[in-house]
C-alpha cells in the first residue's frame, strides 16, 4: 500500500494541499448540502481514523525505544516550567525523571533473536 501513495508523500505541501483544495471543489460541485456534509463526514472519519491510528502506533514505539517523557509532569513543572524551554536544562531535567530505558529494550532484543534462532532451529530439524 506504501508503494501507492509515495507521489503523495513526496509531494511538495503546497502542492498537494493544493490538490487536495481543488478535490475537494470538484466533489461539492454537483452535491446539496446533506450531501456534502456526509461526504464530508466520512472522508473526516477517514482521516481521523488514520491520525488515531498513528499516535496509538507512535506511543508504542515511544514505549519500545525509552523515549517516553512527560515534560506536564508534576516532577518536571516543578524543576523547571518557564515561558520558554532551554532545550539543553529540559533534556537533563527529562533525563532524570525518565531514564533511559535502552539497556531493557538491549535485552529484550538479544531475547528475541535467540527466540527466532531457536524458532529457526527447530524448522531446519
């Protein structure tokens, strides 16, 4: 499905937003507003789906890769909560209210490919 859409994704934003715009003018053209207001609907559920289904997908990886942290966290608004982040004082604030979890997720991944080698063992015999 990826291969579908990579003139979508590489396409200059301007460009696409255009199309979408213009899409968009050619689908209400010919529709009256109960019409348009479904279709509108729809392709909006559509979308929203798609975002949903992205930041669910985005906070497991977060999770997987350690790189989880809550800068509204009581802890952290306590250490530091300016107009403006230094992006260096946040990084060592976050830093030591969230961990880095890498040396778990290190493990996990060699207990993972000694599971597919044994996996693979067992096909071979």
């Amino acid at each position: 499905m990826n291969k579908v859409f990579d003139e979508i994704f590489n396409i200059n934003p301007k460009v696409s937003t255009s199309i979408a715009f213009i899409l968009g003018m050619i689908l209400v053209s010919d529709l009256d507003t109960s019409e348009q207001n479904m279709l509108g609907n729809f392709i909006y559920l559509v979308g929203q789906t798609i975002l949903t289904n992205a930041a669910s997908q985005h906070l497991i990886e977060a999770h997987i890769d350690g790189q989880r942290a809550n800068i509204n966290s009581k802890e952290v608004k306590c250490a530091y909560n300016p107009l403006k982040y230094d992006m260096k004082k946040i990084r060592k604030i976050l830093k030591q209210y969230y961990p880095n979890s890498s040396e778990e997720i290190m493990i996990l991944q060699k207990a993972i490919k000694e599971l597919n080698n044994k996996i693979n063992q067992l096909k071979k015999d």
